[in-house]
C-alpha cells in the first residue's frame, strides 16, 4: 500500500503540479503587494468619494452599503498578471522544450477490413499446415 502512494508521488505529473503550486502561490503574494500598495491607491484617487475609493454608495448616510470597486478590480489585475506570467514564464517555455527533447512516435493506423481479413487467413493456413504436418507424424 506504501509502496502505490509512493509510486503516485513521484509521478512526474504530481512533482509538477506541487511546484507550480508553491511557484504560484508565492507570485500571488508579490503581485498581491504591488496591486495594493500601487494599484489600489491610483484607483482610489479615481473615486468619487475620497473616503471611501472607487465604488458607489446605495444608500445615502450609510457607510456599510458603499460597493468597493477597487477590491475588485485589484484582484481582476492580480490574478491577470499570474496567470499571464505563470504561462509565458513556465508553460511556454516547458512546451518548448519537451517538442525539443520528445520526438512524436509514429501512431500506427488501425488495420483495415482487407488487412484483417487477410491476417485471418493467413493465420487460419498455417494452423491448418501445422495440423497436416502433425497427422502424418
């Protein structure tokens, strides 16, 4: 039992998958401070209310129903810039790379109808033959 979840594990795909994770997740938090110390402060500047940002208020006189847009937009930009740099930094450059170093192997087209047919027969002559030959024995 060990031994399958220790095969598992060291599957290539599971080892890759876990550095990209912790890869990811570490950009996340850098791109996260920059979005908030940079981003976040440009578009408050672009509320109308200089208190509360970039957002509107649905009722009037009432802080708690002010609809922050900023929050938003900063994790649109955030999760935008991860993925555009996870892809280009990592997976075009891996993909690159394994078109290099993997040759594609030549598929081998399903027999056809005539091909099996005729592999039956030749099949069914030879076991005939061997059976001849073994009778006169």
């Amino acid at each position: 039992m060990l031994k399958g979840f220790r095969e598992f594990l060291m599957r290539g795909n599971v080892l890759d998958l876990a550095v990209a994770v912790v890869m990811g997740t570490a950009f996340t938090a850098i791109v996260t401070s920059v979005t908030k110390g940079l981003i976040e402060p440009l578009l408050a500047t672009a509320g109308g209310n200089s208190e509360f940002g970039l957002g509107f208020q649905i009722l009037a006189g009432k802080p708690s129903t002010f609809v922050a847009l900023g929050p938003i937009v900063s994790a649109c930009i955030n999760f935008v810039t991860v993925a555009a740099v996870l892809y280009f930094v990592l997976i075009v450059p891996m993909n690159h790379l394994k078109a290099r170093l993997i040759k594609p192997t030549a598929v081998k087209a399903d027999p056809t109808e005539l091909e099996l047919l005729t592999e039956i027969r030749d099949l069914l002559a030879k076991q005939r033959a061997e059976e001849g030959d073994s009778l006169n024995k």
